[in-house]
C-alpha cells in the first residue's frame, strides 16, 4: 500500500474523518449486524449512501423546513375564520356600580307594578360569535412570498448538491476498498511466489548447487511478501469499515464487494462544451442564483412598506341572557393603512438588503470563475491519470516479462537469486503502481462529473460501468 499512501486524496480516506467536522462522513446506522454475507455493488453502495449518509438527511430536514415555512406563509392570502362561544354566570351588586337605593327607586316606578329589583343581580349569559378577516392587499407580503418560493428552491438544489456529495464520498470509498482488496490479491501472489522461490533455493542448497545465500534472500523475500500481505489485509480491512460507514451499515457487518474495479476510456470533451454542462447542472450554482432571487424579493418586501395595505374583517355574534335571545350584533370593516413617515428605516432596511444582493452576485462571479478552473483541473487530471494508467500497464508488462526471463536464467544456472529477488520486488512495485493508477483515473472521472454537476445522473458512464 505503499504507493497508494502516496495519494493525498486516498490518505484522505485513511484518516478516518470525523462527522463532527464534515457530516458527509456520518449515517445513520440502519440495521444491526447480521452472520450473513452482505454482497454489494457500488449501485447498492450509493443507493445506501443516500438513503443513510447523515449530511444528505440534514440537507433533506432543511428542505422540509422550508416548505413548512412557505405553507404556513401562505396563511396570509386565505382568509383566518374562528369561531367562540361562551358561557357564564354573572353576578352584579348595582350599588357598588353607583346605583343607589333613590336611584334604583327611580328606575321602579318605570317598571310595572309589583317588579323588584335587589341591589344584587343573577344573570345567565351565553354567547355565540363568528369572526372573518382576510388581507386584501400587502406589497411586503407579496415580496415575502416570492423570496421564500426562491429560498425553497434554493434548499432544494442545496440537497441535490448534497446528493453528488454523498455519491463521490461512497464512490471513492467504495473505488478504495476494491484498490485495498487489489493489494490484498497481488501480496498474496508475492507470497506464493516467495515461497516457491524459497523451497527451489532450499532444494538447490541441499543438492549442493547454490550457496546458502541464496537460500537466505528467499527466505528475506518470502518474510517481506508476509508483511506486506499483513500490511494490505489491515488496509483493506479499514478500506470495509470507512465503507460501512459511508452509507450505515453496521461495522460489523460482513460484506463482499461484488463489482472489479472499473476501466474504461473518457469520450473527448472540450472545457467549453463542459462549462455549459455545468452551468445548466451546477446545483451549487443554482441554489446561489434562487438566493439572489430571494434576496432582491427581501429588497422589493422593504420597498414595498412605503404602500398602502388593505384588509377586511368582521364579525357575527348572538348572546342569551337568561335564556332570553338577543337580536344578533355584527361588524363589517374595511382597513387601509398607509405608513406617512417611516424613510429612516425603510432606507436602512433596503440598503442592508441591497448589500446582501451586492454580496450574493459576487459569489455568483466567483463561482462562474470557480467552475471554469475546476472544470480544466478536473480535465487535465483525467487526460493525465489516463496516461499513467497506460505507463502503469505498460510497466507491468515489462516487469513480468523482466520476472519470466530472470527465473529461466536461475532455472539454468546462469545467475543466482539475487536479481530475481529484484525482479520480483520490481514486479510487486508495478502491480501496485498499476492499482493507484487505475484508482486515480476513476477518482479523476469522477472529479469531472461532479464539476459538470452530472455526477449523480451519469457516474456509471463516467466510470464506464
């Protein structure tokens, strides 16, 4: 693993990150571990990775906040209609309200006869009413409005652009665990090399033919070859657990990666043809674009406070005292509002705003910029890491063949082991060198899909899978 450890962005993968500092490198553990063996393709893989991973379930959560605001602002374009009803036992003393007992006399005698009033008074009163109010006209409600539609769509692409983050985590993750399971493979055919080395240099050494030196390089080689596979095995097993936890399976969980590693050559594609690709597809792009939406909808609710607001409201009601019914009472009203002088902060409320936009554009401009160089970097890595990975293959050919022919010259006597020890650590460099190669040109497709803003839709073409 050594020339893999190489790699920044695989030592990267090594370092175990932390969901405390990036929640993409988090999820939700969904089941607990099974005994059976779990086979899975990096199709499953991502399916997993976002149905799981903990920074996409955050970015969903703020979705759904979102809609909730803008349901509940739609609140103030439909009318607010409640309903009260009351009931209740009240006791008056008159004399304490001012009505003395001249006063109370007074009131008697327009009474008719024999009708007695007590300074102490019962009555039974229920009540019954209906309000309705509803805004007409508000220009700072109208520019709400569309600033939260703009804020909505904005989190919206902010989870889409969440979604290609999760699927270039578990893809990596998964692309690095099949490298690790390559070491693991080319370590084990070292060993059994080494060992085949070693027994003919044992044999030769006890027919008298070769020194014991020969026979102790094999046995060196055969014990490099051992730590080397005890080396790549660990690799490889924590390549499985990053993996596990990439897309919430339990870390105990046995699983086998069922897809090889991917090859295939990238379709030419000019930087031009891509910076229009990304513009269209960027979700990071577009949410900034919804945000500038938003924020000049912010500008236009401030503007709007210097118009007027209109509204109506009203209400019907019906009363019962002591079971005697009452004529109904009702209110109808119309309200127009208009503020007279507010200038000093109405400004201050729109150039806040304004800087908010002035700031919004300016990432947008830098964006634009962003996307142009890492579309060309992300090019320029493919275009190269496809040529390493034709000199890797290249190396590999001439290290075998470099292997065959020294093994013939021992078998004849010509040599001893010492060169094909060499030969055979030379042959173990150009396997591995050919594994990160391959891994990084994956990585490197991969980079450029994501830079396209493509990634999620089109990994497989890009991976050639």
């Amino acid at each position: 693993m050594a020339l893999l450890c190489a790699s920044p962005a695989i030592c990267a993968q090594q370092a175990n990150p932390s969901s405390a500092l990036n929640p993409f490198f988090g999820s939700a553990t969904a089941h607990p571990a099974s005994s059976d063996l779990l086979r899975l393709s990096l199709d499953d893989a991502i399916a997993l990775g976002l149905k799981n991973n903990l920074g996409l379930k955050e970015a969903e959560e703020s979705e759904k906040a979102f809609q909730g605001r803008r349901t509940a602002d739609f609140q103030y374009f439909l009318p607010v209609i409640t309903l009260n009803g009351d009931l209740g036992v009240h006791q008056q003393n008159l004399a304490a309200l001012g009505f003395g007992p001249a006063t109370i006399k007074e009131f008697g005698s327009l009474l008719p006869p024999g009708t007695v009033i007590h300074e102490i008074t019962r009555d039974d009163l229920t009540e019954g009413k209906i309000q309705y109010g509803q805004m007409l006209f508000s220009g700072p409600v109208i520019a709400a409005w569309k600033a939260i539609g703009a804020a909505e769509r904005a989190s919206h692409y902010a989870k889409m652009s969440a979604r290609g983050e999760v699927v270039q985590q578990v893809a990596t993750a998964y692309l690095y665990a099949i490298a690790a399971e390559s070491e693991v493979d080319n370590a084990r055919a070292q060993q059994a090399t080494a060992e085949e080395l070693l027994r003919q240099a044992r044999a030769a050494h006890e027919a008298g033919v070769v020194a014991h030196l020969d026979e102790l390089r094999a046995q060196l080689q055969l014990e490099a070859q051992q730590l080397a596979l005890i080396s790549a095995q660990n690799a490889h097993e924590k390549a499985l657990i990053l993996l596990k936890r990439e897309i919430g399976i339990d870390p105990g969980e046995k699983i086998l990666l069922s897809d090889p590693a991917p090859y295939s050559e990238l379709a030419a594609q000019t930087p031009e043809e891509l910076n229009a690709v990304a513009y269209r597809n960027r979700q990071d792009y577009l949410t900034l674009q919804n945000q500038l939406v938003e924020m000049k909808a912010i500008v236009a609710a401030h503007r709007s406070q210097r118009l007027p607001s209109l509204s109506f409201g009203g209400y019907y009601g019906v009363s019962l005292v002591n079971d005697v019914g009452s004529h109904g009472n009702f209110a109808a009203q119309g309200t127009l509002s208009m503020p007279l002088f507010r200038e000093a902060g109405l400004r201050g409320d729109i150039d806040a705003a304004k800087a908010n936009v002035n700031a919004v554009n300016a990432q947008l401009d830098d964006l634009r910029v962003k996307i142009v160089q890492q579309v060309r970097s992300a090019l320029l890595d493919v275009n190269a890491s496809a040529k390493l990975v034709e000199v890797a293959g290249s190396n590999l050919d001439l290290a075998t063949r470099a292997l065959a022919d020294e093994s013939d010259r021992v078998n004849a006597g010509v040599d001893d082991n010492l060169p094909l020890v060499a030969a055979q650590a030379t042959l173990a460099s150009a396997e591995s060198y050919r594994v990160e190669s391959l891994y990084q040109y994956n990585l490197s497709k991969l980079a450029l899909a994501r830079a396209a803003g493509i990634l999620e839709s089109q990994y497989r073409e890009y991976l050639g899978r």
